[in-house]
C-alpha cells in the first residue's frame, strides 16, 4: 500500500483526476502533491501551455522559486508537455488540463494568469490580422478567468495586445469583476529588445541598459523613448531612427528569419517571464518594482496605455507618466495614440456587439 501511495503522489503531477484515469481496480488514486521541502509560493496558471510561447514560458516558470504551483492548460497537448515539464527538479508542483471541460478547475484559485494562447504571427501577416481568431479566444478565457479566479492577476501576451486587453477588460466588466489593477498587457519583449539593441549600438551590456518603451505593442504604437536610456546615452539622429525602426519591427524581424516556421516565442517567453517574476516580487510584497506594462491608464487621454508602472501586493500600485520627451518622440507619440485609438475601439466594439 506504502508503495501505491508514492506512486499515486508521483502521478498526480501529471494531470488532474479525470484527464488521464488510471484503472479502477489498481488501487490507485491521483492526490495532491507537494515536492518535499518545497517552499510555499504563489499559484500561477499559463493558458496556452502546449504552444510555441507556453512550452519554453512553462518551462522557465516552473524553475522560478516563487512558483509553488504551475497548471498547464491547453486545447491540445497539454498532458505531454506537463509529463515533460513535471520532471524538472524544482519545487513547483505541475498540473496539466485539457480542453474546455477542464478551463475552470484550472483556473481556480490561481494567483497568476499568464496567456499566451492563439495563433502566432506569419510572414505577410500583421498583428490585426490575428485578431478574428484571438480575439473569440481571449474572451472565453476571460470568462472563465471571471468566474474562477477573478482576483487573480491577468498578463495577456496574446496578439494583437492592443486589442485583447480591452476585450479582456470589457469582459470583466460585465462581469462585474474588473479591477484595472489586476489586467496587463505583457510588453516587456519590446523593452528586451530595446535594451539589446541600444547596448549593441552602444557597446554596453544589455544587462546594464533600462530603455522605457511605452504606447502599445505593435508598429509604430511602440514607442522608446531613447532620450531617458538609463544609463544615459547620447545618440545621433541617424542612431536614434535606427533603433526605433529596429525596436518597432523586432517581431517581424523575426518572423521573416524563421521563414514561415514560427514568430518570435522564444524571446517572447524569456520576456515575460521576466514580467511575470516582477509581479510575483510585487505579490510579495518586494518594494520598488517597476516595468512597463499595457494597462488601464490616465497618461493620455486613452484607456489603455503602456509605461512605467509599479507593481505591488495588489498588482499595479502606480502607473507613471511619460516625463520629458524630445520632439522626435513628441511626433511619435501623436502617431502612437491615433493608432492605439482604432485598435482599442476595435476590442471594445467586440465584446460589445
């Protein structure tokens, strides 16, 4: 019996009771398990596990200390990609749950939402070009996220995130559970990028290197704001409008490297996971923890903006302004807003119709 008991532990990493049924008669059951000496920690959900960003993004969480436990959910590929992950040895306990039946065990009583589901980006596509297939899927995430773990901090990777956090949030909204601390559109791959490429240009360590990049995330809402690089750089015009073409086109950068095979998921996992710890430090209770985040917003006269924020016990506890921008970024902000505008309405109008 001692020996049913330690394998029935060991399998209940691997899915929850009715995913993977083991047969009646072994005497076996699935129960909750805990790593030995594992240390208590914060629960975190990733929907969209099995997918290009959810594969490396569940990987890289499941090595962060302050996870205690990882549930992987997806529509296909969930149990093998848990089974997988579930045998690294770090503390996090890891669950796997496919397919709608199981969205809301999933999610409940999680901490930290992180979605990364929906179709990647192809050569020829842009990010609106997404937006008929993510938008349906972001919104039934969003409901269930209402309904099971409406306090839960959401990070929204899916594209286009300047659509999908509106419609995430119009969700909450009739739902009666929105809460403008709790909802963020993960842009940290655009400040990943900003940081290598001016430590390129630069000759820095791009560990060293802090560029603010607000507005949205895509194309020209993409806005570095290269006169406040810390530490402080000088750069010429020709420098400056390299670097922003460069920032703004990261994705379809690379997109067209890959040739077809793929959009930028490897990156884009490293960046928000490096987004997601910075909330995990803020649940802590960690002081001064600033990113920059898409969220709801009074920096401009849109609802939802990126810049600084800073993250707390509660999420975002204070969302900063922009500070002093030089005319080059003047004029592209101007163009950022008017088209943040139409991509905003566009999410709305969705969820409203």
């Amino acid at each position: 019996m001692d020996a049913n008991q330690r394998i029935a532990r060991i399998s209940a990493h691997l899915n929850p009771p009715n995913l993977d049924q083991i047969g009646s008669g072994s005497g076996l059951g699935r129960v909750g398990c805990r790593a030995k000496g594992g240390s208590p920690g914060f629960k975190v959900a990733i929907l969209g596990a099995a997918g290009g960003i959810g594969q490396p993004l569940a990987m890289l969480m499941k090595m962060n200390p302050l996870v205690s436990l990882l549930h992987l959910y997806d529509v296909a590929n969930a149990p093998g990609v848990t089974a997988d992950i579930s045998h690294m040895d770090t503390s996090a306990i890891v669950r796997g749950f496919l397919g709608q039946s199981q969205l809301e065990e999933a999610l409940t009583g999680m901490d930290l939402v992180i979605i990364p589901a929906g179709v990647p980006r192809k050569p020829g596509m842009t990010r609106d070009d997404l937006f008929n297939i993510n938008a349906g899927i972001v919104r039934t995430l969003s409901e269930a996220i209402a309904k099971c773990c409406p306090k839960a901090i959401v990070n929204i990777i899916s594209n286009p995130v300047n659509s999908t956090v509106p419609i995430a949030a119009e969700v909450f909204k009739k739902a009666g559970t929105f809460d403008p601390k709790k909802l963020m559109g993960v842009t940290m791959l655009d400040v990943v990028r900003a940081n290598t490429f001016v430590a390129e240009v630069m000759s820095l360590d791009p560990r060293d290197v802090d560029v603010p990049v607000v507005g949205g995330h895509a194309g020209v809402t993409i806005l570095p704001l290269l006169s406040q690089v810390k530490p402080p750089c000088s750069f010429t015009q020709k420098e400056i409008e390299y670097l922003t073409d460069r920032i703004q086109n990261g994705g379809t950068e690379v997109v067209e490297a890959k040739a077809g095979a793929g959009s930028a998921t490897l990156s884009m996992a490293y960046a928000a996971v490096k987004f997601a710890d910075a909330c995990l430090r803020g649940l802590r209770g960690d002081a001064n923890i600033v990113e920059c985040a898409f969220v709801a917003s009074h920096v401009t006269e849109l609802p939802f903006f990126a810049s600084k924020v800073r993250l707390g016990r509660c999420g975002v506890d204070e969302v900063y302004g922009l500070g002093p921008m030089n005319e080059y970024e003047r004029m592209g902000l101007e163009k950022a807003k008017k088209e943040l505008e139409g991509s905003i309405a566009k999410g709305v109008t969705f969820v409203k119709k």
